[in-house]
C-alpha cells in the first residue's frame, strides 16, 4: 500500500534562489562639497607622484628606478643591491603599521582617498559625467537601444579611458625600465616580452577594475575590506548617521524645521545612497562596502542647508560619541587611546631606527672570496701565498678610488692590486694574493681582515673577516 501511494506522489519542484546577488549598475551622481575637495585633492597629489617621479633626473639618471636588469634600486641619491633586502622588509612593516594606525583612528580613509582602485575609478568616472551626463542622463542612455549617438558617445568614453590605461600601464613599467628607453622601444615596437606584458597587463586591468567592476572590486575582492572589522574599536572613526537626530523620515516644505513637524531631521531624498560610489544606504548603519569616501556627509550637509536644520545628519563620528553623545572635544580626546598610542610609538620607532640606519651606512659593501681550488701555496720568494678575490661595490652616487689592506697576521702583505677605482653604482673584482713567512702563524686557519678605505672620504671604509690557511 505504502509502494502504491509512492508512485503515485508526485514530485513539487523547489525553487532555489542564486548563491550571489544580481549586479545592479551603481550611476553614482556627482556631489561637492569639503570632502569631495579633500579627495580629488589626494587624486591629484597621488597622480602627480606617480606620473611624475619617473621624469625626474637625479646625477645624471632617472631618480626613482627599480632596475631590475641591473639588479639595483635607484631612490635619488640612495642606491639600494639584493644585499639590502632587509629595507624592503623594513618598508613593508612600515606600510602594515601606518595602515594599522590609520584604520584604527580613521577607519578606511585610505580606501577613500588613497586607493589606487578608488582613485582611478574616480577619474574614468569624471570622463563617463563630462561625456555621458549626469546620473539621469547615464540611466536613460544606458536604457536605450545602440544608436548613432550612443555608440559615438561610448566610443568616445572607452577611447579614453583605453588611453589613461595605457598610459598608466607604461608609467608603471617605466619605474623597472627607464622611462625614455621604454617610450622609444614602444615607438618603435620593439619591445621586451616583459615589458609589453605589464604595461598591457596593467592597462587591462586598470581598463576593467576602474571602468567596468568599481565597486565590485571593493565588495568582493579587496581584502582588507574582510579584515578591517578586528582593527575598528567602537571609539574608531566612522561615516555615522545619527538615527536619533533622523527618524523618523519623512519630507517637509523647506524652510520648515524638523521641531514644527513630528518627523526626524532625515528627510528621506536618498541623495546619500545615489552619490555613494558602492551604492549604500549608510541609513542602515556601518557596512563592509562603506569606503569612507564621505560622499554622503557633503550631500547631506547640502540638503541640511536647504531645508534649514543643522549639519551633522551624517558625519564623521564613533560609536561611543553616538551612544553616549561626546562633544567633539570628548570624541577626538578618545582618539588617543592605549591602541593608537601603541601604534603610534613603534611606527614611529622603526622610522626613526631606518632612517638612522640610512644616514649613517656606508657606501661600500665588499665581499671576500677565497680560490678554493688551492687553499695555500709556496710563493717564489718562500713565502706562504693564499689566493682571494675582493668584489668591491661602490653604491654611492660618485666615483671613489679605494686603498686595500690586510692584516691580524704578524707580516701579512698584498701582492697584486693595492688600489681600484670604482665608478659610481657599479662594481668590480679585484684579484690578490696575501702572504706570509713560513712559521709565521698557528697550522690550518688562521683570521685575517681586508681593510677597504675610500682616499677621499675616511668615513667610507669597510672590514671584511677572511681565513689564511697554513699548512
């Protein structure tokens, strides 16, 4: 019986709804105001470093180049080998800590203001307003089907954008090549394999992150986006909406307060959610794609204005200075905690460490290499020959003539070259012979030292330990 009824059930079918939500196209309307002059004020300074910087010479060359080929890193009048890895790592602890910092006071500032993604999407979306309008102007054209007049238009836009893209890809790759090597091998389309794939590389890039995934990139791929929630603190500064001053929503006539009406000074005109480059309502609280771009607080700030209730709608502010209402005193006083000052206070050690580590290096580094195929010999005059080779690196920004020396063995004398002449940023090897009388030491190893000195500055010197073998 039970079989029976079996076959005859018959199957419901259940809807599943998608594991991802749809892409909805975020037309984010132009706003002005402080913050909108704060951020395209970093757009331009961050632009005008990295455009710039690689146009800039510096004794004769380019003053910021990673030059690969050469193994050596150009910064001004600091020249940086593979030995002085140790700076990268120093910097890169440098870059965590600033960042730990500036996210437990600020939030995510640098996401608002200094992020590559959040720059350039900035600048193709100033193209996309100045070709294809405004936010009502974008809907409506995106709406309508290919004609004369959006293909003309979206050629336009896409043209430039490709342009910036390739621009900025070949402005990347000029910090590894130099840059005016690098445009005359593009000119001439000769370009090195590595060369032309990361300038096509990041120009695509660039083209598809900036003006096509925006916000996507912020919302589902940035990583610090995920990671930021265990460095906010309820005393961390947030884009904040003030829901006790706010709700109520409600529209009212302008020129009327919110005290004249039972409605809160929100007046529900969404202008905060069609400026935000995400596409957030910050109404609804802090959220992981909020950028911090402060978009909302001058749009709202402007609706304030017109409808005759004060600034502050939605502001820069903390959970703490909400909940318990701090004055502005209160609030920034809170800013200074057992956190902020820890960070401060190693960021500032480990820069105050590197900087007195570059100021006071010298510029010489000198490797000691022993001919290991004999490891001593009888010379022609009875004494005792140990073969080295001395690689001498000069990274300095100018030539030096160096003096070699050897001693820790009671008679210890070069024979071979006592001086060399090293061109600036450059290396050489110098092949030499010690020697000793027989007796002169103990049997087997013996320590010695190199003494590598610069005849035009005395600061510059170097001691290298080596081993003399007796038999």
């Amino acid at each position: 019986m039970d079989q029976a009824a079996g076959s005859k059930a018959k199957t419901i079918p259940i809807k599943v709804d998608g594991l991802y939500e749809k892409h909805k196209t975020v037309y984010a309307r132009s706003v002005t105001g402080v913050f909108n002059n704060w951020r395209w004020a970093m757009v331009l300074l961050t632009q005008a470093l990295f455009y710039g910087l690689c146009w800039i010479d510096w004794g004769g060359r380019q003053a910021v180049l990673f030059h690969l080929v050469e193994r050596k890193f150009y910064i001004f009048g600091l020249v940086f080998w593979p030995q002085d890895v140790i700076y990268l790592a120093v910097l890169l602890v440098i870059s965590a800590y600033g960042l730990f910092l500036v996210t437990a006071v600020g939030g995510r500032l640098f996401c608002g203001y200094a992020c590559p993604q959040t720059v350039y999407t900035e600048i193709l979306m100033w193209i996309e307003r100045k070709i294809e309008g405004e936010r009502p102007a974008r809907i409506k054209l995106d709406a309508q089907p290919m004609n004369a007049r959006k293909f003309r238009l979206k050629l336009l836009k896409h043209s430039l954008w490709l342009l910036i893209a390739l621009w900025t890809g070949i402005t990347f790759v000029g910090y590894f090549t130099p840059i005016k090597e690098l445009l005359g091998e593009f000119a001439a389309f000769n370009l090195g394999p590595w060369e032309a794939f990361w300038i096509f590389f990041y120009a695509g890039f660039l083209y598809l992150m900036a003006g096509f995934m925006r916000e996507q990139v912020c919302k589902y791929m940035c990583p610090y986006a995920r990671f930021q929630g265990v460095m906010f603190d309820p005393d961390t500064l947030i884009i904040s909406y003030d829901p006790e001053r706010g709700e109520p929503r409600g529209s009212r006539r302008k020129g009327v307060g919110a005290k004249a009406q039972p409605v809160g000074d929100c007046v529900d005109c969404s202008i905060c959610v069609q400026v935000c480059p995400t596409g957030i309502d910050i109404r609804n609280g802090l959220q992981l794609e909020c950028i911090a771009c402060a978009a909302c607080i001058d749009a709202c700030d402007q609706v304030m204005d017109k409808v005759g209730s004060p600034r502050g709608l939605i502001r820069y502010s903390t959970e703490n200075a909400l909940e318990k209402h701090y004055t502005s005193r209160e609030m920034f006083a809170h800013l200074l905690r057992f956190r902020t000052l820890l960070y401060t206070s190693i960021l500032l050690a480990i820069i105050l460490a590197t900087a007195w580590s570059l100021a006071h290096r010298v510029p010489l580094k000198v490797d000691v290499l022993r001919d290991r195929s004999t490891l001593s010999r009888e010379a022609d005059d009875g004494r005792i020959e140990n073969v080295f080779r001395l690689v001498i690196s000069n990274i300095d920004d100018s030539t030096h003539r160096y003096s070699i020396a050897v001693s820790g063995i009671d008679g210890i004398d070069i024979v071979g070259q006592r001086t060399v002449e090293v061109s600036a940023a450059s290396s050489t090897t110098v092949a030499l012979s010690a020697r000793v009388e027989p007796g002169t030491g103990k049997k087997g190893s013996n320590p010695i030292f190199f003494d590598i000195r610069a005849d035009d500055r005395e600061t510059i010197a170097v001691r290298e330990k080596a081993s003399f073998f007796l038999p």
